[in-house]
C-alpha cells in the first residue's frame, strides 16, 4: 500500500465481511441482521465500514443525528437511531430518512408532531426498559399509553426493543431471563393494543451467542462488538471460540519520528518518571493521549517494531512517547510501528490494552480519535 500517512488505522475488508459470514451462518435463516456502526464503527471508521458492508447487512444502527449525518449519504439500508435525538434535531433526522426510538411518552409527542409538520408518517421503534434501568418504557405504564399512542396519526410503531443488562459475562441466567419474561410481556401489552407484526430486538452481541442463536427467537439481531472481531467478554471467548471464528479487523498503525542514544543517568519524558540505568538506544512515537492512547501506558505498555515488542518508557504525552529498541537492531526512522494489531508474528490485541487500562475492549478502540485516517486493505 503505497502513499500511507505517518499515522493511520487500517481496516481489514477481508476480516470484516468474513465476521458477518460467520454470525450469518449461526442466526436463523429468517433473522435480520442490523450491523451496530455507533461510536464511528468502535472507532474503525463509519464510513469505511458501510461502504464494506452495504452488501451484506439488513440495517445500520447508529446512536445520534450526528452519525446519521456523516452515513446517510453512503447507504439506502434502512438505519436504527437508538440514542435519544432532542426536540430541535428530530426533523432534521426524519429529513435525512431513519427509524427513531422512543424512549417515553412525551417523546412520542415530539416525533409524532414533527412527522405532522413534514407531512410524513415517521417508523419509530419503542424501547422497553426490561431491568436495566437505562432508556425506555416502564413495561407497568404500557397498557395506558399504548392506546393513546394509537392516536398518534403520524408515527408508526415498527418496532420494540430492549438491552441485556449482564448476559455477556455470566452463567446465572436468572437476571437475563427475568428480562427476557418482562420483555415477551411487553410485546403481549402491544400484540393486545393492535400492534402486530413487529420488529422485535434484544440481543446484541453476546445476547446472540448467549441466548438468540439460532432459534429466530427475535426477528432482528443488533451486531455489534464482534463484527469487528473482537469478544464480548472473557466467558463468551472461551464458550465460543472453538464454534465461530472471528478476526480482528483494524490495525493501529505509525511510523518512528526519530531514533537515537541516550546515555545512562538520562531522563525520559514529562515528570522524569523515567531514568536510564544504562545507555539505551530509543525511537520516538508520533501518537498519544490525543489520538487516544491513554497516558496509563505511562512506563507500562509495548509497541510493535520489526515484529518485537518494544516497552514505553517514560510518560505518554499528548502527541508523542518514547519507547526502547535496544533490542532491534537496523531500527530507522519511519519505519513502521504497530500500536494494536498484528505484524510478523507478534500481536497486540485490543484485549491486551484492556488489561493494562484497567477497562474494556469497546473503550480500547472507540476511543481512537476520529481524526487519523481510516485505511481499508
């Protein structure tokens, strides 16, 4: 791949694709599939990864009218707006062509007059708040707001929907089916006020592996975590890895700035947090905290360089570290430098990150800034 930038994330197609093939082949024939691209894709690019998928997905979710805004131009699918859009943005995102949520009556209000003003019947679907005690509908308050919903001549209920609140990490089933038994009691209440032949959706990810499957359980299915090939959890990883193959599609990619020696009794980066205890030979890094590589790596995590690990030393900055490569000889400038992923035989894996963060894979990627270009291979 020739004209790369300095610092760039690299998008497998290959990868990506091949993770949908494999949630295809485990969901029902009859099952949709909504491909979750919130967050710029997990931070592997929104555009990027509808241009990859546009073929193979039923429906994009995304979570607000700013995601909306940068996608609609890229697909004709259907797309789910899950996260709440505020009464002075919700003609815009009818506009622009989506299927809203409601997370309560009073919203219903706002879409159904604002559908009312451009004249158009707007789809929304209804979230239902099945025990996890975020967004949507009290199950208990349905049967008196559904009929007055009904009235509501410029809205169409699509579909229901609800969240798992602890199924990716856990063998007590108990909570999850305590929500599964409020949930089919809530399409009962619509099923009873005339809503029928709903789009009805629970499972995400690990709702898919722990629960859905294949059973066509629910019609719609919101894939998220694991299209980009990346585990829920720990516990579904080793319940499911021998059963379904999923690859990891982006790689974190830069090139060394500068390399040089530093003599023993020589400091390295902000707070002097790191002193030479003999000469050592260093490359500099041009990412940081900026570009979403926390400063808790600080002293703490490793590079790839000519396929070996090379630790951080010193403090992440803002725009820059320093790590050591004593060890990998003919080391120069601009030569490439993996941040996370693969390259020869070494890999830093999302998870990895994780683990040295004290947080989760979802936080590792989304939060690589939107700013470095997104590079599909």
């Amino acid at each position: 791949m020739k004209n790369l930038p300095l610092s760039y994330i690299e998008i497998s197609k290959e990868n990506l694709i091949h993770n949908i093939k494999q949630f295809k082949r485990l969901i029902n024939k009859n099952t949709k599939i909504v491909s979750v691209i919130k967050a710029n894709a997990y931070g592997h690019g929104d555009k990027e990864v509808v241009r990859i998928l546009n073929k193979y997905t039923n429906y994009f979710q995304i979570n607000s009218i700013e995601e909306l805004e940068s996608i609609r131009g890229f697909t004709k699918k259907p797309i789910l707006l899950l996260g709440y859009v505020g009464k002075n943005d919700i003609e815009k995102a009818i506009k622009l062509g989506c299927i809203l949520c409601v997370f309560d009556f009073e919203h219903a209000l706002l879409v159904n007059e604002s559908a009312r003003k451009l004249r158009l019947k707007q789809k929304i679907h209804i979230a239902i708040d099945s025990h996890l005690g975020r967004e949507g509908f009290m199950p208990s308050t349905l049967e008196s707001f559904l009929p007055e919903i009904k009235k509501m001549k410029n809205i169409v209920i699509d579909g229901v929907y609800s969240h798992f609140a602890n199924i990716e990490d856990t063998s007590d089933f108990s909570h999850a089916e305590k929500q599964i038994k409020t949930y089919k009691e809530s399409i009962t209440s619509f099923n009873k006020n005339g809503f029928n032949n709903l789009k009805t959706h629970i499972s995400a990810t690990s709702g898919i592996l722990a629960y859905e499957k294949e059973t066509g359980i629910n019609n719609l299915v919101r894939l998220g975590i694991s299209l980009y090939g990346l585990w829920p959890s720990l516990y579904l990883k080793k319940k499911w890895d021998k059963k379904i193959n999923i690859k990891p599609v982006l790689r974190w990619v830069t090139s060394i700035a500068q390399v040089k020696i530093l003599p023993k009794g020589h400091s390295i980066g902000y707070g002097l947090t790191y002193i030479a205890e003999k000469e050592i030979k260093v490359a500099l890094i041009p990412q940081g905290y900026s570009n979403g590589f926390p400063r808790s790596f600080s002293n703490n995590g490793e590079v790839i360089i000519h396929g070996k690990k090379a630790k951080i030393l010193g403090r992440v900055a803002m725009n820059m570290f320093v790590v050591d490569v004593s060890h990998i000889p003919d080391v120069k400038k601009e030569d490439e430098v993996v941040i996370l992923g693969w390259q020869d035989k070494s890999e830093i894996s999302a998870e990895d990150l994780a683990v040295l963060s004290d947080t989760i894979n979802y936080e590792v990627t989304t939060r690589i800034s939107s700013l470095l270009p997104r590079v599909i291979k």
